[in-house]
C-alpha cells in the first residue's frame, strides 16, 4: 500500500516558497516557537490556550520551594536591592509566591525588613495608629507620610482601648 504523504505544518511548508513573518500564519506552535533560535519578550509573544477539559479552580500551582517550604503561585522576587525589601516580599507572600530579602543593606537593617515581613498578617493592621478626636488634619497626613496608610483609629483617649 502506498504511504500516506507526511503531513507538515503550515510554517515549514510557506518557508519553503518565502520568507515567513508573524503575518503570514495564524501564530507557532510552541516547539516553532521556542525552537527556531530566536529570543523574544513579553511584548512579542501573545499566548492563546487550547481547549480545555477541566475548570480553572482545578489547577494546582504549588510548588516546592524547599523540603519544607511550599508555595501556592510559584513566583519569586529577586534578592536585588532595587526590587525586593520588605513590602515586596510581603506582596510576594499575599498572592502565594516569595520575596528574597537582598543582602546590600545593615544587619540592623536586614532584621527590620524581616521582623517587618514574619509580623505582617494578610488584611490585619498590626501596629494600628490611634489619635484622639482633636488630632489635625496636619498631623494626620504626617502620619500618612510616615507609615505609608492612610487610615487611623479615633478614640475618645487617643489610645487602644479607648471608645471609638
């Protein structure tokens, strides 16, 4: 019996007759894409899914970051001194991911960011600021200068435990 001519895909059979660009096919496979010896960025690729059988919430992401450690998203900021302090690495843990805390600061400062970030609690204020009913506007922006929030607690004391 005669053999089935092999099929081949629409990018090899038009780079044969011409050179082939993005508009002239209706996107790569992955193998084309990540095999032909190009680089690319974000901005270059657009990714289209498949069909799927199955629904969204079904997919685990989690992934191992150490023997004892997981993590829901598997995303990670880098150690760098411009990209991952304290309130990256607590962004980072909010979604399920990790933030390295770099190195190029003070010991003083490394127990800081760190103290910082094992403090924090997802949608809890931990350090709740407390002014008093006679408290300005004046110092109130302040206060949102420096603790970077811009919600304070009023009470009748201008302490915790007083009546709101």
């Amino acid at each position: 019996a005669a053999r089935p001519p092999r099929s081949r895909s629409r990018l090899h059979t038009m780079s044969k007759r011409k050179s082939v660009t993005m508009d002239d096919v209706d996107g790569f496979s992955a193998a084309q894409l990540f095999g032909q010896g190009v680089c690319y960025t974000y901005d270059d690729v657009i990714f289209h899914p498949g069909h799927i059988n199955f629904a969204a919430t079904e997919v685990d992401l989690t992934t191992k970051l150490t023997k004892n450690i997981t993590i829901r998203t598997p995303i990670v900021s880098s150690p760098m001194d411009t990209v991952t302090e304290a309130d990256m690495a607590i962004a980072m843990a909010s979604v399920g991911g990790a933030g390295f805390l770099h190195y190029n600061m003070t010991q003083e400062e490394q127990i800081a960011n760190l103290k910082a970030v094992k403090a924090h609690r997802l949608g809890y204020v931990t350090r709740p600021e407390v002014v008093s009913p006679d408290a300005t506007l004046e110092f109130l922006d302040e206060l949102a200068t420096r603790r970077g929030f811009t919600s304070a607690c009023v009470t009748d004391t201008g302490a915790v435990g007083g009546k709101l």
